[in-house]
C-alpha cells in the first residue's frame, strides 16, 4: 500500500511540474543589470548540466557564449564567493545568464 501511495505521489508531481512548466516559461525572466551571484554550478549553456535543464525548462538559447549559472543567490558585490555578474534571472536564481567577475566584483 505504502510502495503505491509512494508512486502515486510521484506520477502527481510529474504531472503537476509538467503542467505548470509552460505556464512559468511563459512568464518574462527578470532582468538584472549586473547583479552579483553565488551560483552552485557556473558553466557554458552547451555544456551538461546546464544544457540539460535548459532544455527542459524550455529555455531556448541559441547560440549564447556568455556563462550560465544553476541555482543561483544574490551575494555581495566583491564577495569571494561571486562567480556570476548576472544580466538575467530565470526562476529566481535557478538559472542566471550573465558573464564572469572581474576578481570578485561586478562593475
């Protein structure tokens, strides 16, 4: 009983972030004019896994050479931990569009 209720809850999920990803890719990204970001994973859209939830985001980029990071927080300009001057903010940080720091700074 318990294994079925497990799976059922799954197959719901599933379903429910599939229905309501059209929904949110619809909505326009936020913009940001050179904010500075910690992100967990900071790589070029063609590499995996970013490419790879893009994809499944439904986030088109085409042919973009500018570094993208993955689950991404607002920090500190100059703060060490910066490692993306984000231009755009998909999902409120779980994707970022931007380039990379001068050191640690954003300009």
């Amino acid at each position: 009983m318990k294994k079925t209720a497990r799976r059922l809850v799954g197959l719901v999920a599933t379903a429910t972030l599939a229905l309501a990803l059209p929904l949110v890719c619809a909505a326009p990204a936020q913009a940001a004019t050179t904010t500075p970001m910690r992100c967990k994973t900071v790589a070029s859209a063609s590499q995996n896994p970013i490419s790879s939830l893009l994809g499944l985001l439904g986030i088109v980029v085409g042919d973009i050479t500018a570094p993208v990071g993955l689950d991404c927080e607002p920090a500190v300009n100059g703060d060490p931990d910066v490692n993306l001057c984000a231009t755009t903010v998909f999902f409120n940080g779980l994707v970022a569009v931007g380039r990379q720091p001068e050191g640690h700074a954003c300009p």
